[in-house]
C-alpha cells in the first residue's frame, strides 16, 4: 500500500557504547558477525565499521543474537567479489539515545543517482555506458527556527560543531524505518519569508548506503 510523508518522524543518534571488535563476518544472505563477549541484544541498532567498504559505516539492526555471535538483518554479504571472504572484519558500537528531532516544517531528499561512466571504441559510432555506482544521499530538514531550545535542536548544533559521523533515523508513517549513516549540518542563519514562520535548514550528508526495514 502507497505511503505519503505526512506522519514521518525524525531521530538523530547522538549517544553510541562502547567499540566491539568482529574477529570474523560470514558471506551469507545475512551476515553473521563474531565478537567475543559483546553484550548486544536483539534489536540493537549498530554502526558497522568494516574492511569492506560497502558494510563499512553503515548501520544494522540485530538478531538471533548469542554469546558471541549476532546477525546483521538484512546484510547481504554473499557476494565475494565485493565482500571477499575473510577481509570483512573491524568492529560495531551500539546506537544508546536517538533524539528525536521535533517541529519540522519541511523535508527533501538528493542524490542516490546512478553514476555512469561513457566510453565509446574507435570503430564504432556508438557510446556504451558503464555503471559506476551511487551519488551520495542527502537529506535536507527545515526547522521551526524558535525550535532553538528543543533537545534535537542542541544535538544537531552539537554534531555540527563535531562533526562525527552519526545515522538520522525515519520512521515513516507505516512504520519502516530508515537508517542513514551521515554527518550534520546545521545552518542557524534564520530564513525569512513573508507569510511564513522562519525557519532554518539542517543537512544530513550521507556517507554509505542505507538501511530499510519493513518495521
């Protein structure tokens, strides 16, 4: 069934436990990781720092958790070519707090393109296109500007002063959420428009692929 925007709520992670190191990750339709003694739950939301760059940053959700072993849901690690076997290791740490961002006016989203790369050979008058690739993803959030003493609007001035990575999380009407690991910034400079309540914009520049669940 079709969605619309109307109802989607937004959370930026702002307080993350400790580093866990992964000894292994399995090539599997979801990937399994090995951290001995971890201390993670199903249902942990974490940042995967990875040697694979296409799991690296990104975030997961956990299940069929043990002692010392957990499941990335939803990573598809089957692919040796971009996930060679073995080299997968490096680390997680679990999001603790997701603070809400409140009194949102607006919302829009860019990039995500498909990236192509043009070659043509001499003998031929025809051009033949490789895929090379995303543009990064981008959000854009307009703020109620008098949201200034709101807990989301400290943490999104926080994480511009920082600038670490963190994840902003929607969760939209429906009730799947999106995790899009990213770095922030928020420009405080009110905008101003006749007929509107001002408003200023915060970015959030996304630094892998995101993660999509159903619930």
């Amino acid at each position: 069934m079709a969605s619309v925007p109307t109802g989607t709520t937004f959370a930026v992670a702002t307080a993350f436990g400790s580093t866990k190191t992964v000894s292994a990750v399995t090539n599997a339709t979801e990937a399994v990781c090995t951290s001995t003694a971890h201390g993670l739950a199903n249902g942990d939301v974490v940042e995967v720092t990875s040697g694979w760059g296409r799991l690296n940053k990104r975030y997961a959700r956990l299940k069929s958790v043990t002692t010392n072993d957990f499941t990335l849901e939803g990573i598809d690690t089957t692919n040796t070519t971009y996930f060679p076997a073995g080299s997968g290791t490096g680390s997680v740490r679990k999001v603790n707090t997701f603070t809400t961002v409140g009194q949102i006016t607006g919302a829009s989203s860019s990039g995500g393109d498909p990236k192509t790369v043009s070659y043509k050979y001499m003998d031929s008058d025809v051009e033949y296109n490789i895929n090379d690739g995303f543009s990064a993803t981008s959000y854009s959030l307009d703020i109620d500007a008098d949201a200034i003493g709101s807990g989301g609007y400290s943490a999104l001035k926080s994480l511009t002063e920082v600038q670490t990575d963190t994840c902003l999380l929607m969760t939209l009407r429906n009730g799947s959420k999106v995790y899009q690991p990213c770095t922030v910034a928020l420009n405080e400079s009110p905008s101003l428009q006749d007929g509107q309540i001002n408003k200023v914009k915060a970015a959030f520049n996304g630094n892998n692929r995101l993660t999509r669940y159903a619930s």
